[in-house]
C-alpha cells in the first residue's frame, strides 16, 4: 500500500503567496522565466530558474547557478518570505479551470514506494534531466517544487477534503494571470491528518506519476542517496520522503497533446494523401477549424484545409494498452510508414503543441510556412493512463499533457 505522510512545510505569508508562486520550471526556458519574475523580487523563479540572476547565456548547469539558488533560497527564508509550520500537516490544494475544480492532498510519499513499484510510472526519463533536479534537491535540501500524482479515488478520503474544505477558509485563494483559480487549506485537525495517512495505507495500492517523472526520480535517487550515507539510517528521516500532490483519478482530465511535422518526406502533397488513405478514412472537413471527437479519430491541417482522419481497423489493436493509443497509430502509420520519422524523442522534424493553446496554434504555425502540417488527437483518458501503468509499460513520447500546472512555491518541503 501507498505510504503518504504529512510534513512540516515551509510556506509564504498569505500576502505574498500570489507573487511568491509561480509555473513548474520546465513550462518555460531562461528567456520567459526572466520576463515572469522581472520586477517581482518575491518569484520563486529566483531558486527554481536562478540563471535569471546570473549573467545572460550561462550555462543552466553550472555550479554558478546553482550556487545563486542556494543563496537565494536562504535570503527567502531569513527575510521571512518562506516560514516553516511548526507541525506535521496534510495540506489540500484545488485548482479551478474552466468552472471544473480538482481537489489533490499535498502530502509525502515515500522515495521507496518508488523503487518498489508502488508508484508507478507512464514515461521514461532522461538521465541528464534526472541529474539536474538531483542537484537542485541536494543543494537546497529541499523539495522546492511539487510532483503531480493521482490515485484511484477513495470516497472516504472525499469526504474528509469535502469536510474541510467546506468548514475552513482557505489559507491562499487566488487567480494567477493565466485565469486559473488556486486555493489552499492546511488541515489543522490531528485526527484528520491521521486519519487520511491511514486511508492512504490501507486503501490506496498504488499511486501514479501524472506529470513529474524526472523530479520524482531525482527525488528517489536523493533519498537513496542519504540513505546509504547515514550510518544512523532509521527510515523515519525526512529524506525518506519528498513532496507530491495526490489527485484522485476521477477528477482529472488529460487535454490533447498534438503535433506539427516540417516537411513531407518529399511526397508531393497528392502522394502524401494517397499514402494516408492506406491507414486512414480521409475527409476533407473545409476552412473552419475541426478538432477529433472521439478515439481513432484526427483531424489534420494542410495547405489551409482541415481534414478528419479515422483510423482503419487493423491498424490499432484493442487488447494492448499501447497498441490501442492514438499515439501509437499516428506514430506506426504516419511519421514512420510515410514521413519516415522513427524517433519522435530526437527529430527534429516535428514538433509538440499542448492541446492547452488550442488548435489556432497548429494553424498559425502552418499558415506561417514554420510547418507543413499539423495533426490534433483526441485525449487520452485517466483510465488509459492507468492501465498502461499498471501493465508495466511505457506511453509514447509526448502522450498526455494535464492542465492546469501545480503552482510552485505554495509549500515547500525540506530534508
């Protein structure tokens, strides 16, 4: 069973919680983070993106940076814009878009759960990524940034985040500029934080990495780490644990993750289409916007027409977790048989668009003659996610995208 635990956080004072939170810092490159945090001394883009403060072009690696966000980190906390909760909480974040809110428990899972299964995983990591946050954790001795975890809903522990949420005003509420609503409790009742450490315990199997694999892994490997260098070891160390926001998996929804491809692999674009309708019913859907309204089905955008594409029977198969994804028929039927594209981790021929911007942005790139063609999918459900997970494979590049992304900054959990 999952082992989730509440923990001491160190968070910012209710006036500066706004200022002080921002965007996970893989959404943005050195560039945006500057612009984000320019003329806000309080962003904690100053430990998470500290380049910002370094000059210009340096190296995001260097020990230069690193070293600024440790003495950033510290300024934070002696200037009293960080401050430590003097006990052991579970705290309930919730994020509203679109009139939908979520409700996740913020709480500590165990690096060992990760090693032994128990959370579980939909993607690879890249060691160079992984390394990176490993340093940013051992330097600051902290987890700065949540990672996004979901579970199969529990109705007990529904019930508990109805009660307090219902009962108690919550600590920050707020808008970001990107529109979307962030409000946060802090479950003060001791009966409460025991209750829920035991329902995870004794109710919840397993827990899922939703988005946040390569910090989850940084995390893990940290605590390994300490571990092995500890010769007092007890497994009750706070090492033993970092940060996550728990979702439960009814309440989440994964949003279209689409592609956008250069070139033609020099077919003319009659003999791309002729191609396509190997694997593919073709319809040509006219000048207005069309977006795929089920599984197996796309829609393309080519020359400033949209087509919609359905899947031929044959070319997904059911019974697979894998085989079954949209994904893996646009990448077996499509860029491999006819764009000739083989690793969508390394080419540089297409390009990924978060279904968050819309199709109006695979159409701008188009029509700009950046790209050649553009294919929007359906989403992939919770459900899908999980049975991949729990089939002990691994998604295809680029497969979900969730929104909104946890703020970074409303609490922070120290080793």
């Amino acid at each position: 069973m999952a082992t989730v635990k509440p923990f001491k956080g160190l968070r910012p004072p209710k006036d500066i919680a706004k200022e002080l939170s921002c965007l996970p810092y893989d959404v943005m490159n050195s560039e945006e983070a500057a612009q984000i945090a320019a003329g806000n001394p309080y962003s904690l883009l100053h430990i998470t993106k500290s380049e910002i403060d370094c000059k210009k072009g340096i190296d995001i690696h260097s020990k230069e940076v690193y070293d600024t966000s440790v003495a950033n980190f510290r300024k934070f906390i002696e200037k009293g814009w960080l401050v430590q909760d003097s006990e052991e909480h579970f705290y309930i974040y919730a994020q509203t878009m679109n009139g939908r809110t979520q409700y996740g428990i913020v709480g500590c899972a165990a690096c060992q759960d990760y090693f032994d299964g128990l959370i579980k995983q939909h993607e690879l990591t890249r060691p160079d990524k992984e390394d990176d946050r490993m340093i940013h954790i051992r330097v600051n001795n902290a987890n700065l940034e949540p990672v996004f975890f979901s579970y199969k809903a529990v109705p007990e522990i529904d019930k508990i985040v109805g009660k307090i949420v219902y009962n108690q005003e919550p600590e920050y509420d707020f808008v970001s500029d990107d529109g979307f609503g962030h409000h946060f409790w802090i479950v003060r009742d001791k009966q409460y934080n025991l209750k829920i450490e035991k329902l995870f315990a004794e109710k919840v199997p397993f827990t899922y990495v939703a988005d946040g694999h390569h910090r989850t892994a940084a995390a893990s490997r940290i605590g390994k780490e300490r571990m092995a260098a500890n010769p007092n070891h007890t497994g009750n160390e706070d090492y033993n644990f970092f940060m996550a926001v728990h979702f439960p998996d009814n309440q989440l929804a994964i949003i279209d993750y689409n592609r956008l491809v250069k070139d033609l692999n020099d077919l003319s674009e009659s003999d791309f289409m002729l191609a396509l309708g190997r694997s593919f019913e073709v319809y040509l859907m006219g000048t207005e916007i069309y977006k795929p309204t089920a599984l197996h089905e796309f829609s393309m955008y080519l020359s400033g027409k949209w087509y919609k594409l359905v899947a031929r029977k044959g070319t997904y198969d059911d019974k697979d977790p894998i085989g079954v994804l949209d994904v893996t028929i646009l990448s077996k039927h499509l860029f491999e048989r006819i764009l000739n594209v083989t690793d969508l981790r390394t080419t540089q021929r297409v390009d990924f668009v978060g279904g968050i911007r819309g199709p109006e942005e695979l159409k701008r790139r188009v029509d700009s003659g950046e790209m050649k063609a553009a294919f929007a999918l359906y989403p992939v459900s919770m459900q899908q996610l999980i049975n991949i997970a729990d089939s002990g494979n691994i998604m295809p590049p680029k497969t979900t995208w969730f929104e909104p992304k946890l703020r970074s900054g409303l609490v922070i959990h120290q080793l």
